[in-house]
C-alpha cells in the first residue's frame, strides 16, 4: 500500500509570489491534514479536509488556502509569499472517523514539503 | 494555554537502556486520543503509539509503551532498550474528539541515543 506522497519535495521561491503544495493521501483515505512546521513556532495545524469539504481550520491568515479533489488528493495554496513562510509543510491522511466517537483515527504523514522564500 | 507540554527539549540515554519522555496535557473533553510520533532527521513523521481516553490498560507497542494517567493528564512515553537508531525528535500529540482531525502537538523532545 502506496504511503502519503506530497510533491514538490523542495521549492524556493520568492517574497510575493504564490505556491501550490500537493498531496495525495493513502488510498481509501478520505481526510488530509495540513502542517506547517518551524523552528520557532513547531508544528501548527492548517486546515483538514473530509470529502472535499473544509472540516477545521487553524489559525492561519487568508494567504494560506487549500482544497481538495473528489479522489481525496489536495492541494494547499499560499499567495503573496512572506519570509516567515519558510517551513517545512506536512500533510497528513486518515480514514476520517466520524466525531462523537472515539476511534483509533492515526494520521500517517508524508515526507513533507521544504519551502524556502526568499 | 499550552494543550501539549514536553519539559524536556532534549534527553540523552545511553544505548541499551530504557527512557521516559513526558508529555501533559489540558483537555475538558471527555473523549480525546494521544499519540506519540518520532520525526527523525529526514523529516517524516513516524507513528509510534496511540492512547484513547477510555482505554483502560496502557498501551504498548514492541519497545514502546505509554504511561497514561488520566487523573495528571500525563502520557509519558517509555522506550525500553534504546538503539542508535532511536536519535531522533519526539512528538506528543492530542486529538480531543469534539475537535475533528485537528491535531495539537507539543513542542517535542530531542532524544540523543549514546554508543
């Protein structure tokens, strides 16, 4: 079984400019996680997507979108690139169990996204 | 208010033997889950063990185990029998039920596994 695969591995970009991160989750997986990782701040929840639907959102400015596809792959956007972007971007797939029950529900990360702004 | 405490920012253990990593927590939700996941050098983060609130036994998985006390809101990870491989950052991470996938993690812990 094929794990999370997230594409690019590596970016470099500048201050303004936009990115688009991809992910495609476990197969069978209908949830995908976004995180941002830094030194300073650790690791930070984004959003988290369930069927194409926007489920949670972290506290991240507007800059910072995502979406995801009918076959559970997503995409997360970040416009007008600052140099506090700089991170390390994870996404992270689950089965996506239903809340109000306690489930085992464990997250299987990729290998992350190393985006440097410049 | 922090969700997710880890006091130690790093640890050293010498190869063979066993170590604790601490993690607290703060929830008011009944219904929460806790993990621990090893994120090595590489990046990726690794799965190592999970705890539900209702789970009456600790868990454990191969070397690694949990010490749950719900009472102190304490998850401690215990990994018996460190190897060289074993070097890497630690993560505690608490996913409380009423809050969906969204995960909050500690701060973490750098293990250094001495030959």
């Amino acid at each position: 079984k094929a794990g999370v695969t997230q594409t690019p591995r590596y970016l470099i970009k500048t201050r303004g400019q936009q990115v688009t991160l991809s992910c495609s989750p476990i197969s069978g997986h209908r949830s995908v996680s976004w995180y941002q990782q830094t030194p300073g701040q650790g690791l930070q929840f984004l959003f988290e997507y369930f069927s194409e639907t926007q489920r949670n959102k972290g506290n991240f400015p507007g800059r910072f979108s995502g979406r995801q596809f009918s076959n559970s792959r997503s995409e997360m956007n970040v416009s007008t690139l600052e140099l506090g972007d700089s991170a390390l971007y994870l996404c992270a797939s689950s089965l996506g169990g239903t809340s109000g029950v306690v489930n085992y529900n464990e997250q299987f990360f990729g290998p992350g996204t190393r985006l440097t702004v410049l | 208010a922090q969700k997710i405490t880890q006091t130690q920012p790093g640890m050293f253990v010498q190869e063979k033997e066993a170590v604790t990593l601490d993690c607290t927590y703060d929830t008011s939700d009944p219904s929460y889950g806790l993990f621990w996941y090893k994120q090595p050098s590489s990046g990726e983060m690794i799965f190592l063990i999970y705890q539900g609130s209702y789970d009456q036994q600790n868990a454990t998985e191969g070397r690694y185990s949990l010490n749950f006390q719900k009472a102190r809101k304490s998850a401690n990870l215990v990994i018996s029998a460190s190897q060289l491989g074993d070097s890497a950052m630690y993560f505690c991470a608490m996913r409380e039920d009423n809050y969906g996938q969204n995960f909050v993690f500690g701060p973490g812990t750098r293990l250094s596994v001495l030959p």
